[in-house]
C-alpha cells in the first residue's frame, strides 16, 4: 500500500514537471513574437544634394598678384660734388610732380667750367674770322701776282688753316653744352611724378657721380601682373576687343576693398617661375583712388570671360581634393565622377557634365569615408542653393 502510495506522489510529480515545462515553452514564443517586432532598421546616411542640369554660364575669369609701379628709379646723380640742399620733400612716402627739385650739388666748378668753355668758344670765332681773312687775302694775292692753276700746297691759300678753325669752333660750342648741362645736373630733379620710398643721402654728404640718392616709384599708373593657365585663357574674349573695352575689378585679399583697373596688355611669353603667360592689368591714378591702391598690395582679379555652354553650377564644396565630385544614381547609391572645372565665382564651380548624365544630384558636401555605391538618404537643399546663389552673383557684380 505504501509503495502504490509512493508511486502516485512520483507520477504525479512528473506530471506537474511537464506541465509547467510546456507553460514556460508557450509564455517563450508568446515572448518571442513582440521582440522580433522591436528589431530597428537599418538607418542609411543623411546627405545634402543640389538637383542640376546642364545651362550657359558667362565665364569669371580668377587672378591673383601683386600691384606694381609700372616704373621703380633707383636714382643717380651724373656729376660729383658736395650736397648742399635736400628738398623737403625727400622723404620717404611723400609725392613729388615731375621736374622738381629734389638735391642741389655745389656747382663753383661747374659754373668755373662754363666761363671757360664760353672763353674758348669765343677764342674760336676769333681764329675762324681771322684764318677766313687770310684765306681771302691769299686768293687775292695768288691772282695778282699772274701765276697760273693751283699752289703747290693748300696752305698756301689757308683752306686747311680754315677747316681746322671751323672744326675747332665746334668742338668748343659741344664743350659749352657739356659744361652747361653738367652745371644744370647741380639741380638733380624728379623725371616723373613719383613717390618717395628710400633716401640715401645726407645733407652736406659728397657723392661720385652715379651715386644713387633716391629710390622712386611713379604714382600715375600701377600694374597687376597676373599669371593664366591655358584652361583660363580660352575662356577669356577676344582680347584685340578686351585689350581696349575690358574692365577688371581688382580686391583685396579680404574682400573688403575693391578697384576698377582695365587690360593693359598681354605679355607673349611664359614666365620662367610659373610657366604661365601673364595678364596686365592697370590702375590709373592708384594713391587717388577711394580706398588707394598701394604698391605691393595682393589683389585677387575677376575678369568677365565669354559664355560658355553646357555646364553644371555645383556649390564649390562639392570639389573634393583630388578634384572630383559625388552624385547620386537612379536608386540612391553613391557614385564618384572626375570634375572639369571651368571656372568658379564665389561659392559656386562650373564644371563639364558628367559624359552619361544629364541632369543629376551632386552631393554638396562630400565626406572622405564615402564609398561608390553606397546607399544613402538624400536630402535636396535646391532651395536654399538658389537664394544662395543670387547672394553669390549679387556681391561678385
């Protein structure tokens, strides 16, 4: 009895047991559904893309360099002496119109030199009138005393004496202008309007002739030379027009301050340093000008170049290094182009489509982990481009 007993409490154990094992398996798949449920998905990457199409643009034409005085005098003087005055306006960065005074020399030998050139200059006349009254007289001779032809010697008739008076009496009067001129180099002068960047004298010094006693640079015209690529001299006009009508704006490195300058000339040679040919631009009258244009400024030049068709107008940040551009294919992956950039004006590059497409979405702004056909989610920012876009063509006019 015992043992049956025992028997039904073991049995029914196990029954409990297995039971509870199929409760827990049932509450595991209940549990089970609601989890699979709550799996996130994959989140792909937000990028920002500019929709464009292929239009004609009006080329910008970018230069950099330094302006420059068209004329830089290390100036001299052609005669010794002590100097005895120095203008006051010999000082560094003052202006000086041309043919002042800017140093006197002693001139006590100079003026010496002349009175004696005047004296023999009038030496000179004296022997000329004198040898052509003996030659007059020596003619007449000759004819009254009945001899036939010539002398045996010209002498005799004093053509020699005469010609050697004749030359003498020039060379007196070249003496005269000599001295005079050397007298005149007393006053050294500025040979242009000029402005004053180094002095290298002193009052009551003694200088050599071909002393160098001021350095000047004139003030009517400065010149920015600005070295081209090929690329940006095709998109240039016809420059025998341009040479002529264009106008170039020049800015400063900052931005803040601008001038109006015009296409001097091209220069038909490649720089030895960056193997390029050159634009000149010049800038009339540089210190009158409201902000003045100093020599040694950096400028950055825009020149209106011709139009160009066919080209995209893509944000300048979506240039990468190495001078490609990221754009989106027909289901959202990422593909990578090479960019053939033209030109570019402010924020914006120009650049040549990409030869299967026509109009796509350019990302604006690439990042380096990017990967060729990987998905993304684009974000189209065409709106805030385009007011972007008339601010950029606003502040470039």
């Amino acid at each position: 009895m015992k043992k049956l007993s025992l028997q039904i409490v073991i049995t029914g154990s196990a029954a409990v047991v297995l039971l509870l094992a199929f409760w827990l398996s049932g509450a595991s798949d209940k549990n089970s559904g609601p989890r699979n449920q709550n799996k996130k998905p994959v989140v792909l990457p937000k990028v920002s893309v500019v929709s464009v199409k292929p239009h004609a643009y009006s080329a910008s034409v970018t230069g950099y360099g330094e302006a420059l005085p068209t004329y830089k005098l290390e100036l001299s003087t052609d005669i010794s002496g002590r100097v005895l005055s120095l203008s006051e306006k010999l000082k560094t960065g003052l202006q000086v119109k041309k043919g002042e005074v800017l140093l006197t020399i002693d001139d006590t030998s100079y003026q010496q030199s002349v009175a004696s050139a005047e004296f023999d200059v009038a030496a000179a006349e004296v022997e000329l009138l004198q040898q052509r009254l003996n030659r007059k007289q020596a003619i007449a001779e000759w004819k009254r005393s009945g001899l036939k032809g010539q002398p045996d010697s010209e002498l005799v008739l004093y053509a020699p004496q005469v010609k050697a008076a004749q030359v003498k009496l020039v060379f007196s009067k070249r003496s005269l202008a000599k001295a005079k001129l050397d007298l005149a180099r007393t006053q050294v002068k500025a040979p242009f309007d000029a402005q004053i960047i180094s002095r290298d004298i002193e009052l009551g010094s003694y200088v050599q002739a071909g002393s160098q006693v001021a350095t000047l640079y004139n003030t009517d015209v400065i010149e920015v030379s600005l070295p081209l690529s090929e690329k940006q001299w095709r998109n240039l006009p016809d420059l025998s027009v341009a040479k002529r009508h264009s106008a170039v704006t020049l800015y400063s490195m900052d931005g803040s301050q601008q001038w109006q300058g015009h296409v001097a000339r091209v220069e038909q040679f490649l720089n030895n340093e960056s193997r390029q040919r050159s634009l000149v631009v010049a800038v009339n009258q540089p210190l009158k000008q409201k902000p003045a244009l100093y020599s040694g400024t950096f400028v950055r030049a825009q020149i209106q170049g011709k139009t160009l068709d066919n080209l995209w107008r893509v944000p300048a940040s979506a240039i990468t290094e190495d001078q490609s551009v990221w754009y989106l294919s027909a289901n959202n992956s990422l593909q990578q182009a090479a960019a053939n950039v033209q030109f570019s004006i402010g924020d914006w590059s120009y650049v040549t489509p990409v030869a299967e497409h026509d109009a796509v979405q350019v990302v604006a702004k690439p990042l380096s982990s990017y990967l060729p056909d990987m998905q993304v989610d684009a974000i189209n920012i065409n709106a805030k481009a385009q007011l972007a876009s008339s601010a950029a063509v606003t502040t470039q006019e």
